[in-house]
C-alpha cells in the first residue's frame, strides 16, 4: 500500500471515529478496545517484570517504540500543532513519572503484587477525575461496580503480599511505589483522554505521542546497562522488547481511542480487569501461586467491571 493510500485510510478511520464518539456505537466500540487493551496490558506488565532487569526491559520496548513509530509519525501522519505539541510535552512529563514508578515498584517487590495495587488504585480516581473534568455521570450500581472491581484488586493484591518471602522493607518499598503508579495511571488515563479528544486527528496524536514518550528510557537503560558488572545478553532483551512495542501500541493506544468514542472513566474501570489477565499470566507463565482465594477475588473483580458496564 502507499503511503499516500495509508495516508487516506487512517484520515477515513479518524473521521469515522470522531463521528461515532458517543453514540451507542461508540460505546460498544470502547467497551471491546478497552477489554483489548486490559489483555494486552496484562501481557505488558509480565514482559516488564520477567527474568530481565525491569529498567532494561522498559528501554528496549522504549527503543522499539520509538524504531517502529518513527517512521509513522515523521512521515505518514501531520506533524502536531502547537496546542497539540504542548499537550504531549506534559504526557511526556507524566509518562516518565509513570515508568520511573513502575520500574522501582517491579525492582522491589513480586508482580502478583505490585500490579494489582496500581490497578486497583487507578480506577477509583480515574472515574472521580472524569466527573469533574468530563461531566460524565454513573449511577449507584455502578459506583458499586467500580467499589467492587477496586476492593477486589486491592484484596488481590493483599492476598499476594500475605505469601510474599521477599525482605519485609523491599516490599514496603515497592509498595510505596506501587500506590504512586497508580495515582499516575489515573493522571494519565485522565490526560490522555483530554489530549486525544483535543487533537484534530486521533491517529496523529497516537503516533506521535508513542514516538516522544518513548525517548527516555532507552538512554536510561543504556547507562544502567553500561553501569552492570555482569550485563545480560542483549538478543532475548530485544526480542522482549520487539513484543512489548507492539503490546504497547495495543495497550495503550486501545484505551485512549475507547476514552475517545465512549466514556474515560468506564473504559478505565474495564481496563483494570487486566489484574485477572495478570493474574492468570503470573500462575501460568511466571509460575507464582495462584489459589482458591484468588479465584474468588479475580471474579469479583471481574463482576465488578461487568456492573459498571451494564448499570449505566
């Protein structure tokens, strides 16, 4: 295809997502990407905490986001407006915040852990932030929804630390950091959501805001990696970090178009099953516990998220 024919799919596709932003057909739209996007997060976060260094595994999905998006965003979609560049400057800002947090919380303490707390503190405020900021409403059932869907991630997360063998002050430590992604996480959602439904074109905002949020942390991790006694081999590092960029896109770029065409605080809260998809990943692939109780939890957390969606 050329780039000019690429260069008229996407504006086509923008332009029936601005006009489908929502409508009931909106609604289903986001509902399917953020449940896309709940998956695919999980898988990011695993990637993250694997066998490899956590701060090396974010640079090399960092380099290959930016390898990969370079070419879209310098040559395919416009270059951003003023209003729009100022916009990404701040998700630059915050994004670093984000990854510097999630990097300590997964250095510290077990993934079982440390993703349920940012999950599970993220939905509460996001769906706040999107009252003030968006005027969007939500019924008592489902405010019950998000309460369930929270609790149940946090308890999750509580039942894990039970188990945990790990030195007591390094999982405090990774607490700690583990609460402050999550504030971040509804920070972003919420900032994210702002900047895409501001920006003329969906798909240049995307591009561009994978292209310069992924500068940081390849240069981080090459010191870190120079710093390293014993540095590991960089062939699987990449490898990870090829599947983590086009993670990253599903993931990321999922939810901000479901907060484009539906509501942002019930695409977050659907986002958040992604602590089932998590735990599930880490029982499987990761091999840490998973038991009865945390069968029970994980549906709760996932009835909640199906209130929030069916009590609207």
């Amino acid at each position: 295809m050329s780039g000019w024919s690429c260069d008229r799919a996407l504006n086509d596709l923008s332009q029936w997502l601005v006009s489908i932003a929502g409508t009931p057909e909106g609604a289903r739209l986001a509902t399917i990407l953020a449940l896309v996007s709940a998956l695919a997060h999980a898988v990011f976060g695993a990637l993250q905490k694997g066998r490899h260094d956590p701060w090396l595994t974010r640079g090399a999905i960092d380099f290959w986001l930016l390898v990969l998006t370079a070419p879209i965003a310098l040559f395919l979609v416009p270059w951003p407006d003023m209003a729009t560049a100022l916009i990404l400057a701040g998700a630059v800002v915050i994004h670093f915040g984000y990854k510097l947090a999630m990097a300590r919380a997964y250095e510290k303490a077990a993934f079982t852990v440390v993703y349920p707390v940012v999950r599970g503190t993220g939905p509460l405020v996001t769906v706040i932030a999107a009252s003030l900021f968006f005027g969007e409403h939500y019924s008592a059932l489902q405010w019950l929804g998000v309460g369930f869907l929270s609790g149940g991630i946090l308890l999750l997360a509580l039942r894990n630390l039970s188990e945990e063998k790990r030195d007591l002050k390094s999982m405090q430590t990774g607490l700690v950091w583990a609460l402050i992604g999550g504030l971040l996480v509804a920070i972003y959602t919420t900032y994210d959501a702002f900047g895409i439904r501001q920006s003329p074109d969906p798909f240049t905002f995307l591009a561009w805001f994978f292209f310069v949020t992924a500068l940081d942390f390849p240069v981080l991790a090459w010191l870190r990696y120079r710093r390293m006694a014993a540095p590991p081999v960089l062939a699987p590092l990449m490898w990870r970090g090829v599947i983590g960029a086009l993670v990253a896109w599903v993931s990321f770029g999922g939810v901000m178009l479901a907060t484009m065409v539906g509501k942002v605080g019930e695409a977050a809260v659907l986002r958040e099953t992604s602590t089932v998809f998590a735990a599930l990943i880490g029982w499987f692939i990761l091999r840490e516990k998973v038991g009865p109780r945390r069968l029970i939890l994980m549906t709760l957390v996932a009835l909640g998220a199906v209130i929030v969606e069916m009590g609207g």
